[in-house]
C-alpha cells in the first residue's frame, strides 16, 4: 500500500507499507471532483519500499494530481519541496489586529493581521482590460492588474511595519466588485445559492480548479520573493467561517461528509501551490464559535459544527494523502453584543460543549493534541483571525470591552500553539449589524470616528511589561 507521496522538484516518490519488487501501474486523474477520465498511465518497476514517477509525465504538474495504484493507499502528495524553506516568522507577539489605519497600527505594536482578497476580482478572462497574464502549469491566465496593484501596497506597507501577514481567500458574487458574466460559470461553485454571501471554491470542474490552483499560486509566488519586492504573505485562510458555509462559502445543500470533501481539496491545492514557493507556508481552515452544535441544527446541509467538519477533514486527510493544514478560529464571545465571555454558559468544559469561545479555548486544543488529528505526530498551528468585544457608548461597557480583551489575551497566552489573536476591529462600523467591536469609537450617528476607548490604551501595553516586570496581560 502506498504510505505517502513526496513531490521533489522533478520527481514524485511513492512510499510504501512494504517492499514490493515488480510492475506497477499508475494512473492520474485530474484533481477535480467531476474528471473520472485519466490524463494518463505509467507502469514502473518497482524494488524495495519505494518507486518514482516523473512530475511531468501526463502533461501537467504532477503535484496536483490524484493517483490511483495496484497498491491502493493514499492517493495524493503529502510534502511539497520548496523554492524557499527560511523558517515560519516569530514577531516576538501574538499582538494583531485587522487594520484600517497603518500608522496607527505601527504605533500600537501590531504584529499580526489577515487581509480578505477575492478570486473573482483577481482573475478575469482573456478578454477583459487592464489585466497581465500569468503563465501556469501549461496555461495562460489574466490578473486584474488594478486591484493586485492596490493589493501590493497594503501588503508592502504592512510588511515594511514588520507585520505577519496572512491572506484570507474568499470566491464571491455578493462580496465581490463586480463578477464578469464569462467568469461565473468558472469561479464560482457549481451548486452556488445566490442566498450566499459568498460561494465555495470551484474545485468540482477541472478549469474551476485549475483557475484557482493558478489564483494561489499566483499570490504565492508575488508576496513571497526574496527581495519582498511587493511585500510578502505566509499563509491563506481558505474561504470564511465554513461552518456556517450557506453564508460564508456556499456549496448549495451539501452534508458534512459531501462539503468536507470538497474543502479538504480546496485546503490541498492551495497548500501544495503555496508550499511549491515556501514549503512553511501555512494554510488553514476557518471555523465560527460553534463547536458542538451548529448555528442552525435544523438544516443540517447548510451549517455544521466545528467538532464534525474538523473529525471529517481530519479523516478524509489521512485517507487521501495528510499534508499540513492549520486552524482558524473565531472564538467570539457567545452573544456577540455582550463581551464578558467569562459567563458564556454555553461555553463548557466538555469536550462536544456547544461553543469554545474565550472561556474554554483548551478545548480546540485539545482536538488538535489527539493523535488522530496530528501530522506526522506534530500539533497542528492555530491562528484568532477575527473576533471582537462589543461596547455601546457608555463609560462602563468601554470598560467592560476592554477587561474581556485583556481576559481574553490572558487566556490565548495560555496555548503555545496559538500563533496570532487578530483583533475585530480597528474602528467602530456602523454597517456592522449594530455592534462596536473598534479600539476607536466612532459618532452615534455617523461613521465618524471620534476618540479612542479604553481597550486602545490596554492593547498597546498589553505584551509589554510593566513597572513590577509583569507581562500586562498577566493581570487578568
């Protein structure tokens, strides 16, 4: 049986569970959930434990392929050789925020943020204006040179602050400027609900796929160079909050096991373009609070809990060809309008508690601990990539707001494996469903930000010490 998949730079290495001496015959597919048909087959003698393929045999990147076997066993690559292989950055903080005002944050210490870009703004037809082709795997593909343009300078000047930056990928037809009608049928998800607001990847078809193995990698291989010329990116958050995907990557109905399936290859294809370029770049799954249950128990093929879509990732990896993909948690308070988690009472110590919110983060960590769920007997990473405290104007909920932030920070320090808390939000937004998550407070009535709150002064100390040698958090 094949063990494991290893992609060198020409080369792919089948390892087995055995030695087998004599012929065997390999075949590759397509990745994509709907190609069936083989590109093509190889027979190879095989003498000892292990056997190789050239990378390019079937006319493709054999990285991305799915192979099939006399053996059996895992059917695609589970390591990736790399261009660059410098190890992950340590800032010296998990201190971050998602950032609307560069200055400001390089003034408060932020060393972390995750900025959104979307699929369906970056690629465009062959036919449209203003865009550059980017040549990959054998075909030619037409970027947006407005909005990567505009891209480089957020991720230039946020790397020049000596911030980690992490991408957030999203496909959509709501969130996006504007999806060209020739492009739809390509980018977006097949079973696409147009009550999404946003679609799953299109990882079913194999021009979907190829389009966004080229989307990755394309973001890749700009914001990971040498010279940092555009500044530089070291992981993707594959869609948002895809437990509630009806909302935040829609599939249209899908059970668990079905969607798992397809995000499971949606998490591969982005790993094995980004680990191509930098083999630490990191890759993650994005989860809401629920963890347990799901936001809606009553459509069971629209929302899942975190608990259920992790065990069959974690599953369907292993069986496939495990590679290393990473969390992405949003362990907001439970009633996002109240910030004092400490009384979540649906946040519980029990391993299938309904949420894990601040109050019992271990929990999350405790999945990642279990032996099932490591790779190669290594504890997966975590980021907090977005998540919030509200407040209301008055002097004590600007209080409150900030103990649970410092609660809160206290808690995350608590875990090694949690790389990054990403604050929600840097300023206060009107449009946002009536909440005030910002370190600054804006004008009732407007989108005007007017003074700092209290939590703004508590984020700027909270890694550093204090005047006893204490770390600030540590008083919570």
């Amino acid at each position: 049986m094949v063990k494991s998949i290893h992609c060198g730079k020409n080369e792919l290495v089948f390892k087995l569970d055995r030695r087998f001496d004599g012929k065997i015959n390999v075949k590759a597919y397509p990745a994509a959930l709907s190609a069936h048909e083989p590109l093509g087959s190889a027979v190879v003698d095989a003498h000892g434990d292990s056997f190789s393929v050239d990378r390019y045999a079937f006319g493709r990147d054999g990285l991305f392929l799915r192979y099939e076997t006399d053996l059996g066993g895992v059917c695609f690559a589970s390591h990736v050789e790399g261009k660059y292989n410098e190890e992950y950055p340590d800032p010296g903080t998990k201190k971050g925020l998602q950032i609307v005002d560069v200055e400001d944050a390089k003034y408060l210490g932020v060393r972390h943020a995750a900025l959104n870009i979307a699929i369906t703004d970056v690629l465009r037809s062959k036919d449209a204006e203003d865009t550059e082709p980017f040549e990959y795997d054998g075909n030619t593909y037409y970027i947006n040179k407005k909005v990567i343009e505009d891209n480089d300078k957020r991720v230039k000047a946020l790397t020049e602050a000596g911030v980690v930056i992490t991408f957030i990928l999203l496909c959509g037809k709501h969130w996006s400027t504007f999806v060209p009608d020739d492009m739809k049928g390509v980018l977006l998800h097949p079973d696409y609900n147009d009550e999404g607001t946003l679609s799953a990847f299109n990882v079913v078809t194999d021009e979907g796929l190829r389009h966004y193995q080229a989307f990755c990698a394309y973001l890749a291989q700009r914001y990971y160079r040498s010279d940092n010329k555009y500044g530089r990116a070291v992981g993707m958050i594959i869609s948002n909050e895809v437990t509630a995907q009806w909302i935040w990557g829609n599939a249209g109905e899908k059970t668990c096991e079905e969607f798992s399936r397809e995000y499971t290859l949606a998490m591969r294809i982005a790993y094995y373009a980004a680990a191509s370029v930098y083999e630490k770049f990191r890759i993650y799954a994005s989860l809401d609070h629920f963890w347990g249950v799901s936001m809606d128990a009553k459509q069971p093929k629209r929302y899942y809990s975190g608990l259920e879509l992790l065990s069959e990732i974690s599953k369907r990896a292993k069986a496939e060809g495990d590679f290393y993909y990473n969390i992405a948690h949003h362990p907001y308070p439970q009633d996002l309008f109240k910030p004092d988690f400490w009384n979540d009472d649906m946040a519980t110590d029990d391993y299938e508690t309904p949420l894990v919110t601040f109050k019992n983060l271990h929990i999350l960590a405790e999945f990642l601990y279990k032996e099932e769920n490591l790779f190669e007997g290594v504890r997966r990473r975590v980021i907090l990539s977005e998540q919030g405290f509200n407040s209301n104007w008055t002097p004590e909920s600007e209080i409150l707001q900030a103990t649970a932030y410092g609660r809160a920070y206290h808690e995350v320090m608590k875990i090694p494996e949690i790389d990054s808390f990403i604050l929600h939000a840097h300023h206060d937004n009107k449009a946002e469903f009536g909440l005030n998550l910002g370190l600054w407070r804006r004008k009732p009535d407007s989108q005007q930000q007017e003074r700092p709150k209290p939590i703004y002064y508590l984020f700027k100390a909270i890694d550093q010490k204090d005047e006893t040698g204490k770390f600030v958090y540590e008083r919570f």
